[in-house]
C-alpha cells in the first residue's frame, strides 16, 4: 500500500472541492426516495414472504390435516400442534378399534364433518418464526403459507403466539 | 421631526421583524435542503410540506424546562446567548435594503441609518459574537462546553483578520467606509467582478466566523456533544440559534452589499432584488454546508493562518498596484 502522503496542488484541491458541490447539486434535484411510510406503502413483491398464516376451505373449515409435517420440518421450531379429534365421516363404517376412540366425544354437536383428522390446536411463535417457508413447501394440503404481513407487534411474548383463529384472520 | 421619529421606528420594527422570521424559516429551509441534498424529505407532517414546523419548534422550546447546571455562573450564563444574538440583530441597522423611497415629499432612505464607516461597525459588531460563545462555554461549568468556547474563540479571531483584510479591496476602489457610498458605486459594475478573490475569502471566513460546517469545531457533535451550548436548553438554545441564523441573513446581505451590487437591479423594485440576491447567498451557504465535512482542528488554523491571510494580503496588493496602473 502506498502510504506516501499525496501531494495536492491548489488546483488538484480545488478541482476536488467543485466535484464535492457538483454532486451535492446533483442529488438535489433528484427525487427523493422517502416513503411516507404509515401514509404511504412500498408494493410488496409477489414472493415475499412474512409470516405464516393458514388456509381454509371454501366452507370455512381447517385445510390442515395434523400430519405434523410442518412441525418437524420448521428449523426454528416455531410450529405446536396438538392433534385432535379423527374424524371418520358419516358414511365411514367404522371398524372395532375406531368404535373405541372416544376423542369425538368431546367434538361439540353440529361441527363440520369431513373424515379428516384436525389439529386441536396449532400454534405458530411468531417471535420465533424466521420466515423461511418451509412450512408452506412440505405442507401436502396446501393449509399453510406465507402471508405478506410484515407488520406484526406485540406488547407480550405470549401475544406472540398467534392460534388458529388468529392464523387465519392474517393475511 | 415627527416623520423621521415614525419613519425611522416603522423601519426598525420592519428590520426586526424580518430578520426574526427570517432566522426562523431558515431553520426549515437547512432542513429541507439538507434533505434534499441526502435525498430525503425533510419535515413533511407539520402543515403543508412541514410550513409550520418553525413555529411548533419554536412554541416546544418555549415550554421547555430551564436547566442551569449547578456549577454555572448564574449571570454569564444567562447573558452569553443575549450577547449572540444582539449584535447579530444589530448589525442590519447599517445595511441598505433598498433604493430612497419618496414618501410625503420626504425621500426615505431604505436603511435604518447611514453611518458614514458602515463596514467598520458591521465589523465591530460581529466580532461581538465571540464574547457570546466564550462566555457561555465558560459560565456553563462543563468540560465540553469549555473546550468548545476556547476553540471558537481561537478560529473566530484567527478567522476575523482573513474577512478584514478581504474587504479592504472593496474599500479602496469604492474610496469610501459608508455601505449607501459603496452600493451606489456598483450602479455600474457589481464589486464581484473586480475583487473575485476577495469575495471568495469574504465567503470562507464569514462560514467559519458564524461557526457552520465546515468549520464547525465550537460546537463538533462527534467530540464535543454541542460544544458551547451544551448545557443550553429551552430559550437560551433557542437564542444561540436565532443567533447563528440571525448571522447568516446578516452576513449574507453584507456580501450582497459589498459584492453582489446592493438591492441595484433591472426592472423588479430594488427591496425585491436585494431579497432575492440575499436569498442565493444564503443557498450558497447552505449548499457549503451539506457538501463538506468538518475540518480537524489543525486544518483550520493551517487554512486560516497560511492560505487566507497571504491571499487577501497579496489581493490588496494587486488590487493597489492595477488602481495605480489604471489611475485611479
């Protein structure tokens, strides 16, 4: 490295000092490239990736179907799912062993039937989530994928802990 | 009598009024222009394109606690901002701002009074300032403010014999002290013309005498915190600033007196042409400003000391020598 002190003329100096105002006069007239954020918004791009949310089906019930694929996958573990009840259908004859499994019994009168099996609660941490969707690719039932909120606070952790109902009202 | 008793008030609180706006939307146009330059924005949220925001900064000092730290000289330190700021005020009082107006047969001169060495009081009084600065450096009782106050004092009187010296070419061809003398002589040829270097001395010095980036070692946020007014809060800071903008508007219309030809101009009323020509010098200040960083410490005596004083020695001596060759 050259570590001799340059030698500046006046010339030299003051040629640098018109380069330094032309610049600044440059960037004057440009637009600036402020967004006035909460007025208004960048467009997210069409791949971007915030946090997980799940999909229903056009009646309103869980696509997922407890198959904890996402749970083990998520490299964060970010993912809690407890499985629930299995649901058989109507016109499922049951065998001997399914008659024993009292686990619809706790199931509330009138709830959608569609012989799936249902988590019971599934949970998503969103202070632990790192938004790398890996969740949406394993998922064989297309019930989870990568919303595009990115605008997520909490005053709690435990506000942080988003459950069903909550994963599907975000976007 | 009585006409000149009102004329001459009305002309002060106009003066006063003015130059207090006008340190006051100065505050707004550094910040938008510095936004500008950084390609940002600036203050958008108070008013339309942030119009307001002088006043909400100025209603927010206002109601700000009045701290005096409890080693502080009481009285230094409430008097070192006054002492910025009036000199700065005062100095307008010499400086024409328009043609004589015609009013009741009487011919008004358009400045608050003619003194006949105009240049040596507008000097007299900006060299005031330091008083200021040193003062409130040293009644603060804080290292900072201490080592921020001394090393003004050091730049603005190292500064001070630079911005003498660069007028004194302006003197010798104008032949007169008085400022209504000096703009009537460029009704001809503006004084930039003949003195370029003069005028680019009289622009340096002048930003290091008002302690501006880049010579802003007073009060040097990365060091010093704010240098001087470190232990300033709510209208005392307030003060230094209307002080320090007070000063730009001031040393500005100084140099459109002295070199840009006054409020002379073609076609526009000559009050519009002094304005206009007072704005572009504060924009060239403000552009001075936002492009350079701070100069160390040793830079600034070696630019002071070794390159402006020879230069505005050797211009009144050229200047000297082509008026005898001329004959003049």
């Amino acid at each position: 490295m050259n570590t001799e002190k340059q030698e500046n003329s006046i010339i030299e100096i003051s040629k640098n000092f018109l380069v330094g105002l032309k610049t600044t006069i440059k960037t004057f007239f440009r637009k600036p490239v402020t967004f006035q954020y909460p007025k208004e918004r960048l467009t997210i791009a069409e791949r971007f990736r915030a946090f997980p949310h799940l999909n229903v089906n056009g009646d309103g019930s869980l696509r997922c179907v407890a198959c904890f694929l996402c749970q083990t996958v998520c490299p964060s573990e970010a993912i809690k799912i407890k499985s629930g009840y299995v649901d058989y259908g109507f016109e499922h004859e049951l065998t001997e062993r399914q008659k024993h499994n009292r686990s619809l019994d706790k199931l509330k009168a009138g709830t959608f039937n569609d012989g799936r099996r249902h988590p019971s609660s599934f949970e998503i941490d969103l202070l632990r989530c790192i938004c790398c969707g890996y969740c949406e690719e394993i998922c064989p039932e297309e019930a989870i994928s990568m919303g595009s909120d990115y605008e997520v606070a909490f005053y709690t952790r435990d506000e942080g802990i988003y459950g069903i109902e909550k994963l599907i009202k975000s976007r | 009598m009585m006409f000149w008793l009102i004329a001459d008030i009305i002309k002060i609180l106009i003066v006063f009024a003015g130059l207090l706006g006008a340190a006051a939307y100065l505050t707004l146009l550094e910040r938008k222009i510095a936004a500008r330059i950084q390609n940002r924005m600036g203050p958008m949220e108070a008013g339309f394109h942030g119009l307001l925001q002088p006043i909400a900064d100025g209603i927010k000092l206002f109601f700000k606690e009045d701290i005096i730290p409890a080693g502080a000289n009481k009285f230094l330190f409430l008097l070192a901002p006054i002492i910025v700021v009036i000199p700065a005020l005062t100095t307008f009082a010499v400086i024409p701002f328009g043609a004589p107006v015609k009013i009741m047969g009487h011919t008004v001169p358009l400045q608050i009074t003619d003194v006949n060495i105009g240049i040596l009081f507008i000097l007299a009084l900006t060299s005031l300032g330091v008083y200021g600065v040193v003062l409130g450096g040293w009644a603060s009782n804080s290292k900072y403010s201490l080592l921020g106050g001394i090393r003004t004092a050091a730049q603005m009187i190292s500064y001070e014999v630079a911005l003498v010296l660069s007028i004194v070419g302006i003197i010798m061809i104008a032949g007169d002290l008085s400022l209504a003398k000096i703009v009537s002589e460029q009704s001809h040829m503006w004084f930039i013309v003949y003195q370029p270097v003069g005028f680019i001395i009289y622009l340096i010095a002048s930003t290091a005498e008002m302690n501006r980036v880049p010579f802003d070692l007073g009060e040097a946020e990365g060091e010093l915190v704010a240098g001087f007014h470190t232990e300033y809060s709510s209208m005392e800071f307030a003060f230094y600033f209307i002080g320090e903008y007070a000063q730009m508007v001031v040393n500005s219309a100084i140099i459109v007196t002295l070199f840009l030809g006054g409020w002379q101009g073609p076609f526009l009323p000559s009050v519009l042409w002094f304005l206009i020509k007072v704005f572009f010098v504060i924009l060239i200040y403000l552009w001075l400003r936002w492009t350079y960083p701070r100069l160390r410490y040793d830079e600034l005596m070696d630019l002071g000391w070794k390159f402006l004083l020879p230069l505005a020695l050797a211009n009144i001596i050229v200047t000297g020598f082509i008026m005898i060759l001329l004959n003049r």
